[in-house]
C-alpha cells in the first residue's frame, strides 16, 4: 500500500483494485454485485442478497432479466469443469 492512498483503502480479493471499502468477503462493490448476478444464474437464492430479499415466485422473473441483460454466463465464478468418467483399465 502507497502513501497515496488512504490507511483503510485495500485491494479486492477478485479483481485486485485498490478500493476504500470492501465487503465481509474482501469484494468491492462492482465485484459485490457481480458475484451477486452469479448466484442468481445459479439458483442460489439463499446466497444472493438480491433474491433473498426477493419473494420466492418473483425469483425466476429475476433471473430471467440478470440472464437477459448480463448474459448466461458466470462473471466472476470459474465454472465446473463437466465430470468425466475414467475408462476402465482393460
């Protein structure tokens, strides 16, 4: 950390920008947000601050536009690698 820089400012986890407040997860907020947007495309409504505070028949609704205007794939979250099945030694 520089002298430029105030003593509470320190880099985000994700995407390692020097920023004045963080989250309890050590994101900034543009981060914050996207890490939201993933959760929503996930379905992991518990997870995101933004469905959680949404009613349960509205979710869906809300996913439908985070997909719309964002795009179906994740921002911030490395996706799984699909799962393979080993051949079997012969």
């Amino acid at each position: 950390m520089t002298e430029a820089h105030a003593p509470s400012a320190d880099a985000c986890i994700a995407c390692d920008q020097v920023v004045p407040q963080r989250d309890d997860l050590g994101l900034c907020p543009n981060c914050a947000a996207t890490l939201d947007r993933d959760m929503m495309r996930g379905r992991d409504w518990e997870r995101s601050w933004t469905a959680w505070h949404t009613p349960a028949d509205q979710r869906e609704a809300l996913r439908a536009q985070v997909v719309a205007r964002y795009g179906a794939r994740y921002e911030l979250i490395a996706p799984t690698a699909p799962w393979r099945r080993r051949p079997k030694p012969s």
